[in-house]
C-alpha cells in the first residue's frame, strides 16, 4: 500500500487518523500499533509476523541489555539475529546464485518474499540495541512505545531510519512533544502534498523515458537517447525517495512524531563526499555513527581510512539491493571518496564552484547508469554505448522513447531539484517554514493536491482496465 495509493490516501490514512483522534490520549500509541501492523499485513502476513517478532527480540534484548553485565556478547547475538533474518530473506538467494555461477548446481536457491521495509527496520533495531548497550538511551519499558518507533508505518517501508535517542520525548502520547497544533498539522499536509506532488506529478511521469530506454537493449539504443534515459532515472530516483520522505515527514507531523530530514537538495552537491552528506541523510549518518567510526574513521593511517570508506559503501552499496550492480555502485563510490581525500577534494576546492558541481553530477550520473541498469551487464553495455557515441537501431528515434510533455516535466524535474531554491532562497524558507501557510501557499497546495490525486486515481483506473480486459 503504497503512500501515494487511491487505498492509502482514501481509506487507510483517514480511518487512521478518525480513529487515532477520536479515542483518549493514552489509547493513541495502541491504536498506531494496531495500524501500523494493518499496512504492513497488507502487504504480506508472513511479512508482519516477521516484523512483530523482531520487535518482540530487541524489545526484550534491549532489556536485557540494561541489566546484565555481559553486554558485548548478547548485543552481538541480537545484531547477528537481525542481520541473519535480513541475509535469508535479501540476501540469500543472491549468494547462491554467484557461488552457482562458478559451480553450477552446488546451492538451492532461496527467493522467499521480500518483507516491507525490512532493511529499514532492521537497521533501526540495530542502531537501538548499540545506543542502548553504549548507554546513550534508556530502554524502551512498554512494549507499545517501542512498536511505534520501530514500526510506524509513516516510515516503516522507506523511511527515514529513526534513532531512538531522537524518538523518545515524543513516544509518550501524553507528553507535550507529542502535541499536535494547528501549525504542526497543517506543516504535515504541506510536506504530505509536496512528497505526493514529487511522486505523482514528476518522478512517475519522468520513469516512463526510463522505462522505455531500458526495455530494449543497450546496444540497439542511440547514445543520445541513452543520456537521456539515465537522466530522467537520475532525477525519477531524486523525485521518488525524496517525494516519499516528504510525505513520512508530513504523516509524523499528523501523529505528533517529528521524523528526520533525509534529503538536503544532493544534487547541488559539489563533492561525492558533500552528496552523501545530503542524500538519504538517515542511511549515511547509520552507516558513520555504526559501522565507520567503529572501524577507526578517519582517525587512523590514510590506508585505513581509505580500507574503511571502502567498506562502508560496499555495504551501502548492497543494503541498495542483492545484485552485482549495487556492489559495483558501492565500490565505485567508495574509490571516489577515498579519491577525494587522497588529494581530488583539495584540487577541486581551488576550482570555480560551477566546475566542482559539474564534476559531481557527471561523476554520480555515471555510477547512476550501473545502479540504475536491469543488470550489471546492461549498465556497462550502456556506458560502453554512451562513451562510443553508437547510432543504435535504425528506427529508434526521440519519439520512440518520449514526448513534449515527458520532455517539459524532465526540464521541471532539473529546475525544481535544487536550482530553483539555490536562486531563491526565500523560496526555500517558504515551502519549509512550519507556520500556517498564508492564502497563496494554500492555494498552490490545492492545486498541486488536486493534480496529485488526478495523477493517481487515472493509474488506479488504468490498471482496473487492463485487469478486466
């Protein structure tokens, strides 16, 4: 049940909220859980018994970290519990289809149904179990407080990744951080319009010259159409994650619960090393605070910081995805920022600021083109297409691939990603200010979430058509 669906924004979300303010304050944390596992079950019931029973883990493990004294043994069986239930249902079957391709026959391979959002709340789990172990929280003592923060579904299936040093003040309904007034309801519809807006009226639009570019092969397709293709994924990818991050924000705010920015305008990035300081801003701070600076950071020999940048975006790399392309995308963007630190940061600070940014757009659209490709194979037969200039196919022209309309929303799409509010800064302090907006706010809001729901209901109604016919 995806955010932007007829059944999410027309049923479950306005049920939820009827409910949630209807009943007393100290009612309000039960009726979140029984929710949240609602829309998780929709999506499997495999999947939500999974999740209950994770939470139920580190509910109990968190405790039990607080009391005995052998802290690094049982934290270390709780994050190898996670990790293994994450490895048998996302990773497993990928192993043994790469052992399999050296030894046919050696493995069966596993394919179990993925579980909504599990990398998330894995990582969440961990992270809670480390806090708590290092003594930075407190446990969490009812068993309803910690569901809501490991599993609300506002940020249960794309997150943000929430810390719990963070969620704690308002986890309790009674509490005033938990308040919600009517600067901070209407903040959530604002961020729920513009992440709706950023997934229904651009980034599923721009994915049809995506989709269309990828569906033939690589080495049919003109070079310029290529370019055009892995642009338009570059800015669908920007658009989707961070359209569905506004919209986990704005549902937070409907609930009381303050989530995380995630996304600070990446692609005004004007170093690797800047862009992951801006892009999924949750995943890269997880990643620093528990697995770099753990491995010594960058206070320890250049060889080593290098060997654990290098890690590091391995594993982010496969946290993406089990398969090729997102190792190779892992690799590449740990090489890049072990580049940068060897000497390129320091040459490109001497550069124009247009240069620097230059260099960052084309180096990310070039690992985009792997990450992005069906396959390991297609991602370089594109960037072998790309780099020969080859003239493809004789009939595959702009046409075949796009039209005005997909063409004016790619050049939208390249305006609103961060030009527009680096020009304008007012702008930027406009669509991000939590006061009530003021009459012209409301009515470009209105306007955006009424060609929001266009968008959407004509795809719900499109599908219903080709089911039945």
């Amino acid at each position: 049940m995806a955010f932007s669906s007829v059944q999410f924004l027309f049923v479950f979300l306005p049920l939820t909220l009827a409910v949630y303010y209807l009943l007393p304050r100290f009612a309000r944390n039960a009726v979140l859980c029984l929710f949240s596992l609602v829309f998780f079950a929709w999506s499997g019931l495999r999947g939500a018994a999974l999740l209950v029973g994770l939470a139920a883990l580190n509910w109990l493990g968190g405790l039990a970290l607080k009391r005995i004294p052998a802290k690094k043994v049982l934290l270390t069986l709780l994050i190898l519990a996670d990790l293994g239930v994450l490895a048998v249902f996302k990773y497993a079957g990928f192993a043994a289809e790469s052992v399999n391709a050296l030894f046919p026959g050696l493995l069966p391979v596993l394919s179990p149904a993925l579980p909504l959002g599990i990398s998330f709340y894995i990582f969440t789990a961990i992270g809670y179990c480390i806090d708590v172990a290092a003594g930075h929280v407190q446990p969490a003592r009812s068993p309803l407080r910690f569901f809501v923060f490991l599993a609300f579904f506002g940020h249960g299936p794309s997150g943000p990744i929430v810390r719990y040093g963070q969620q704690a003040p308002m986890l309790d309904p009674r509490a005033e951080p938990r308040r919600v007034t009517a600067d901070r309801f209407c903040y959530g519809i604002k961020r729920f319009i513009f992440g709706l807006s950023k997934k229904a009226l651009i980034a599923d639009q721009i994915a049809l010259i995506y989709q269309r570019v990828t569906s033939v092969p690589a080495d049919t397709v003109p070079a310029p159409m290529l370019v055009l293709g892995y642009v338009a994924y570059m800015l669908q990818l920007y658009f989707d994650f961070s359209g569905y991050s506004d919209m986990a924000i704005g549902i937070g705010c409907f609930f009381g619960l303050d989530l995380p920015e995630n996304f600070d305008y990446p692609y005004l990035a004007k170093s690797v090393g800047e862009y992951w300081r801006r892009w999924h801003i949750s995943l890269s701070s997880w990643f620093r605070d528990y697995l770099y600076f753990p491995l010594g950071g960058s206070h320890c020999s250049t060889l080593c910081t290098c060997r654990n940048l290098v890690i590091v975006f391995l594993l982010t790399g496969l946290w993406h995805g089990a398969a090729w392309q997102y190792v190779v995308f892992g690799l590449l963007h740990g090489l890049l920022l072990c580049l940068e630190r060897l000497g390129l940061r320091r040459l490109l600070e001497k550069l124009p600021g247009a240069v620097q940014h230059l260099y960052t757009v084309v180096v990310l659209w070039l690992t985009l083109i792997i990450f992005g490709a069906p396959g390991l194979g297609q991602g370089l037969g594109a960037l072998s297409g790309i780099f020969h200039w080859q003239s493809g196919a004789p009939g595959y022209t702009l046409a075949a691939f796009t039209d005005t309309k997909l063409l004016l929303l790619l050049a939208a799409a390249v305006i609103l990603c961060g030009p527009l509010q680096a020009l304008f800064p007012r702008l930027k302090e406009a669509l991000y200010s939590r006061e009530t907006p003021g009459l012209p706010m409301m009515a470009g809001l209105l306007v955006l979430f009424f060609f929001s729901l266009m968008r959407v209901t004509a795809g719900t109604y499109s599908a219903f058509i080709y089911f039945q016919f």
